[in-house]
C-alpha cells in the first residue's frame, strides 16, 4: 500500500503540507475574536470591532478553502491507491488455479477484496490522517494557550493527568 502511495507523492506531500496553515487558521481564529474584544467592545470603538470582523471573516474563508483543499488531496490520493490496489487485486485473482478458485466462493473473495480496499480508503480519508491533524491541532492549541497567559495554561494543565488516567481506565475496561 505505500508503494501506491509513495507513486502518489505530490497530492500527499501538498496535503501534508497544509496542515500547517489550516491549524494556523483554526488556532489564529480565538485570538482575533480576543482582540476583538480588546479593542472594540471594550473601548466602545466600532470602527475596530468591524475592522476585526472583516480579518475573522478572511481568516475563516482562508481556512476552510485550505481546509477543503487538503480533504479533496487526501481523498484523491486515497481513491487513487485504492483504484490501483483493486486493479492489482483483480488481476491477481484472475491468475489463480482454478483449485483455489473451486474451493473458494467467488463471493466470498470478491467481498474480501473489495471490504479491504475499502479499509484503505478509510484509512486515507479519516482514520490515521485525521488522528495526525487533530494532534498537531491539539498540540498547536496547548502552544497558543501557553502564550497567551502561562499561569493560566498551566492551571488548565492540572487536569490533564487525571483525564490520562481515564482515558487509559476507559481504553483498558472498553476492550
């Protein structure tokens, strides 16, 4: 499967790549609402809060047109390997003896085939690529707390062993 995606380099790269602006974007859009809030509301100055709308506005179609990029990338990558793992599939069970193919149910292996496939192209579109870009999120999101107020941050963080320990209590008892 890597071979196939390795021949599909250029799409994956690119989209790989945009996980740094798209998390940029999502990350960047609290703080423009703070300062927002800074210098709009709080000054009673409306001039600022529109001027910041129309920044949280571009932000926000920035993002999500980059956003919309990366899926698209993603899923034309992952449809692509998985044309190619099918084709490869199919001709391979094309040149089975015909011992194995009078032992087996045809439709039991064209299933096989196809769920498999289907696997991967789970995989590409939201399983493994996903978990990837929420943890750069997640980990983007702890960063951009810690600079804006460090006590704060850290008092958040004091929580954070405890819901480890119920996550692995909930991962150990939900197998």
């Amino acid at each position: 499967m890597w071979a196939r995606a390795r021949q599909n380099w250029r799409p994956l790269s690119i989209a790989l790549l945009l996980y740094a602006p798209v998390t940029l974007f999502a990350v960047a859009q609290p703080l423009v609402i703070g300062a927002a809030v800074d210098d709009g509301f709080s000054k009673n100055h409306v001039g600022a809060v529109f001027q910041w709308a129309g920044i949280y506005l571009a932000l926000v179609a920035v993002h999500a047109l980059s956003e919309m990029l990366q899926l698209f990338l993603m899923q034309q990558t992952g449809q692509s390997v998985v044309a190619q793992v099918r084709g490869d599939l199919f001709s391979h069970f094309l040149h089975l003896p015909m011992r194995i193919v009078d032992r087996t149910p045809a439709g039991q292996t064209l299933t096989r085939m196809v769920h498999d496939t289907e696997s991967i192209a789970e995989l590409f579109s939201s399983g493994a690529v996903q978990i990837v870009g929420d943890s750069i999120f997640l980990a983007s999101t702890i960063v951009m707390l810690f600079c804006v107020d460090v006590e704060l941050s850290i008092r958040s963080m004091i929580i954070l062993p405890v819901l480890l320990i119920g996550l692995a209590n909930f991962i150990v008892t939900g197998k």
